[in-house]
C-alpha cells in the first residue's frame, strides 16, 4: 500500500513502506495575498527517514523551511535552487541538473529539462516507478497568443520524448487554470495519451479543483479518465494498491 498526501498547490507527500518522499513543500506564508493555502506537513512516523525534493527555486515550490523538517536523510534539489551556506549539511545535498541521472541510496532518478524553470524528476524506488512534472507543461496562458502555445507545445513533447516508452505507477502534472478553457487542459491531454500511468495526480491548480471535472467531460480521454484523481481541497489523502 502507498499513501499519498496532497498538501497543496504542487506539494505532496509519497509514503511508502520504509520512507516518505516529499515533492516541491513551500511556506503558504510566502504567497499571502495570491492565494490562501491551508495545506501543512503530515505527522511523519520518525522510524521511516524522509526524503525531500525541489524541482524548482520558486516560492511555490521551494522554502528553506525544509531544513527544519526533522529526519530528512536527504535533500534532491534542482540546481537553480539556491542554499544559503551552513544551513545544512553538504552531505545530506544532492544537487540536480537537467536530463542526467543519479542514483540516491537505492533511488534511481532521472531528470528532465522544464520549458519553465527547474526540472522535472522522473524516479525509481524499489519497484515503484514515480513521476513528478514540477513546471514542465504544456503552457498556453489565455491571451498571449497561438504562436506562444504552440512553442511551449513542441517543447514538451520534445522534453517528454525520453520517457514516452515508460510505464509509471503515480504521476503528478499540472493543470492550471490560469491557462484558461483553450490552455488548461493541454499538458495534461498528451501526457495521459502518450504515457502510461496508472494513477494521475493533477497539480499547480491554484485551489481551482473544479477543472479536474471539467477535463473529465472532453469526450477523446472519456476511457482514461479513471486514472485521474478527484481533489477538491488541501490536505487529502489517497491510498493506492501497489
């Protein structure tokens, strides 16, 4: 059995049976005046070591509050992501740069480059098969233009192309709104067309969760959308058969 805790915006948890891996926590505190998140950290179980990741140095994927989570054996974070000196152990850091791969203890990981900022991680633990998409989108924001979402498109298709034959047990990738109807949905269209994934986790929303159920009414990924997971508020938790 994994656990999985949707903190919020792009923050979640993976529990498995000896470790919690923590992807892109950031203070809510941060963004105070954008958006009112009431997402916070669950109540690790001290004999399993955590794990934490940062696909970007965004204030809503990255804080330096990470260094104050206790039973952290290690840090993953994308190489824009920046330390400030003695705040933390140099040998608990492992900086990351794009499409190159690491092996993390028993982890395998492989990283993608993002058409945004920061990388995209693409992990292996034991015989579970995680992908987290951080920025790397199919971006289309509402009023800039055809060309400027048709260029985001070529790119993340050409930046998903190392991982187009890859099966994945838990997928996370962004479905934001600000895109507007013609945007929103794109990323995430091609990604549960062209790459298998048993169960899909919708991030980067903003709180506006109504579009996983709009996405769900497009009649070409009718037979899909079992693998989408419905999340309507903060500080979910979903269990998954592996």
């Amino acid at each position: 059995m994994v656990k999985v805790y949707y903190l919020m915006h792009s923050s979640f948890v993976v529990e498995l049976s000896d470790r919690y891996l923590l992807f892109d926590y950031f203070d809510k505190g941060d963004l105070e005046g954008s958006i009112d998140y009431r997402g916070c950290l669950p109540d690790f179980d001290i004999n399993k070591p955590i794990y934490v990741f940062a696909s970007n140095g965004r204030k809503d994927h990255f804080t330096e509050k990470i260094f104050d989570i206790p039973n952290v054996k290690k840090y993953i974070l994308s190489k824009d992501v920046k330390v400030k000196r003695g705040k933390v152990d140099k040998s608990m850091l492992q900086s990351v740069k794009a499409l190159r791969k690491y092996d993390i203890d028993d982890m395998k990981l492989e990283t993608l480059r993002s058409n945004d900022v920061g990388v995209a991680f693409s992990l292996t633990v034991k015989d579970i098969n995680i992908y987290f998409a951080g920025t790397l989108n199919w971006w289309n924001a509402e009023g800039r233009g055809e060309l400027y979402g048709e260029q985001y498109g070529r790119e993340y298709r050409r930046y998903l192309k190392p991982i187009l034959n890859r099966k994945y047990d838990i997928a996370f990738v962004p479905m934001d709104g600000r895109m507007g109807e013609d945007g929103y949905f794109l990323g995430m269209d091609y990604f549960i067309k062209h790459i298998d994934s048993d169960t899909i986790f919708p991030m980067n929303m903003w709180g506006e969760y109504q579009w996983i159920s709009r996405f769900k009414t497009r009649p070409d990924t009718i037979n899909l959308n079992d693998r989408i997971v419905d999340i309507d508020r903060e500080n979910m938790i979903f269990e998954i058969e592996d």
